[in-house]
C-alpha cells in the first residue's frame, strides 16, 4: 500500500430518523477502535451536528453529508452550503452520488462547480463516478467513468485534487446484491489511477484514495480491499447496521 489513506465510508441516504441515527452512530464507536482505516459517516443533514457531538474525541472517525451546494449563500431555498456543514462538523462531502446524478439530474458540469466550492471551502469530496449496466454491456464502461473525472474534476489544479477521493460505484451494483468481482474493481481502479497520472502525475495517482461502493458486505469486502488499487469502500445498505460496517471496517 502507497502512502495513501484507507476509508471505509457509510452512505446512510435517506434513512433513520434523529434518535435512531444517533444510536447506530453510538453503536458504531463502541465496536470500533483506532486503527489503520478512517470511518467515515454519511449521515443526514440533520443528524451532522449530535453525530459531531458524539464523535468530537474520537479522531478516526469523521462525517460527510451527502450533498452540498455549488454556492456559497443565497436564495436557492432547500439547498445547504458549504459553510454550513463545515459548522456542524462535516469533513467531506458525497458528490456526485449516482442517485444524485440520476434523480436529481445533477450534471457533470454542476458536479464540477460543487467540488471546487466544497474544496476551496475545506470540504473533502467523496466524487462518485460509475456506469450503468447498458453502459458496461456495451463495453464503453472505462471511457464513460472517464468522462465524469474530466468533466467534474480534472478543471481542479494539484493541490485542490489532492483533497479528493474517489468512489467507483458501478450502478448495475448498487443496493442491487451484485457487487462487482473483484477483478473488475481493481481493473476499474487501475485505470482511474491512470487517468490520474496522466492528468496530475504519478505520485498525486499514488496518494489518490480510491473506493469501491456498490454491495460490499462483510462477506464481500475482504476480497475488495485485498485488490491493490481498492483503498477501502462506500457502504450503502450494510452501513445501516453496526455489526455488518464494522465487520467491513475489520475486513482490512
Ligand atoms: P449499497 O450502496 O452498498 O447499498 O449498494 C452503495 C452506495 O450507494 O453508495
């Protein structure tokens, strides 16, 4: 393993109301302790500020949400920035989930204006990239994932790009019980990670944390992270439930 950081992060999307997403994240800090592999918790908006509360003395674990604005205040009623989330506790930041993508039509071109306020506001971005099943059938999976990096992230200079860390979340895997095998994460890391070098060098590629989400579970994980170029996963549904996160979180 390069010099690059390990995370295994829990995308909770819509579920559990206040109180029983403080109890999952109480739950989650008494069966974990220190060790090589940052937990990070994609919890809620809502639930950002009692999950910080929680996790203030606790340094391996940090909190994303799952979206955030392009701007940075204003009238766009519903939405939340960047400032706001850096004031309840939020690290990093989900974009470009593809259930974003898909049901909130956010575009490669938006995607790339949020990551760079996020940055410049000291947000970390969690970039999803990832193709649907017609996109790898018809075998044009690797050009595809491409295009989202360039689009949404490769305007960013070095120093901006090296705040971020990617999600390769084949669609056709996610919440679906098929996870990719392994071999073909790791060929899909692989040529992130070379995209990467062309575009910033060899040793940003190096540092750049890559995770794999779509269906990883306990059963499936070990096997995931053993892949050279899988630093760790993006857990929907198995994130849900102590025992199944912190099982994956051991798997390393
Ligand atoms: P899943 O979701 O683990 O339930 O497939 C992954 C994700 O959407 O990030």
């Amino acid at each position: 393993m390069e010099n690059r950081k390990q995370i295994v992060a829990g995308n909770w999307k819509m579920h559990k109301t206040y109180d029983e997403g403080m109890a999952l994240v109480n739950e989650i800090i008494s069966k974990t302790h220190e060790g090589n592999v940052q937990v990070v918790l994609g919890v809620p908006f809502i639930h950002l500020k009692g999950a910080a509360d929680l996790t203030a003395n606790i340094p391996y674990i940090s909190l994303a949400s799952q979206n955030c604005h392009e701007k940075e205040s204003g009238a766009y009623t519903g939405e939340v920035s960047a400032d706001m989330l850096l004031s309840v506790g939020a690290e990093y930041v989900i974009l470009g989930h593809s259930e974003r993508r898909e049901h909130f039509k956010e575009s490669n071109e938006v995607l790339s204006k949020k990551a760079e306020h996020a940055i410049s506001k000291g947000l970390l971005p969690i970039f999803c990239c990832g193709e649907s099943l017609r996109i790898r059938k018809a075998s044009i999976h690797v050009d595809f994932v491409a295009n989202q990096l360039i689009e949404g992230l490769f305007h960013l200079n070095k120093e901006a790009f090296a705040k971020v860390v990617i999600a390769y979340e084949p669609v056709w895997a996610i919440g679906t019980g098929e996870t990719a095998t392994p071999e073909q994460a790791q060929t899909m890391h692989q040529d992130i990670r070379k995209l990467i070098e062309k575009k910033y060098g060899g040793q940003t590629a190096q540092n750049t944390t890559i995770l794999y989400g779509g269906s990883v579970k306990p059963d499936n994980a070990r096997d995931l992270f053993s892949q050279t170029d899988v630093d760790g996963a993006l857990v929907g549904g198995a994130s849900l439930n102590a025992d199944d996160f912190v099982a994956i979180i051991n798997s390393f």
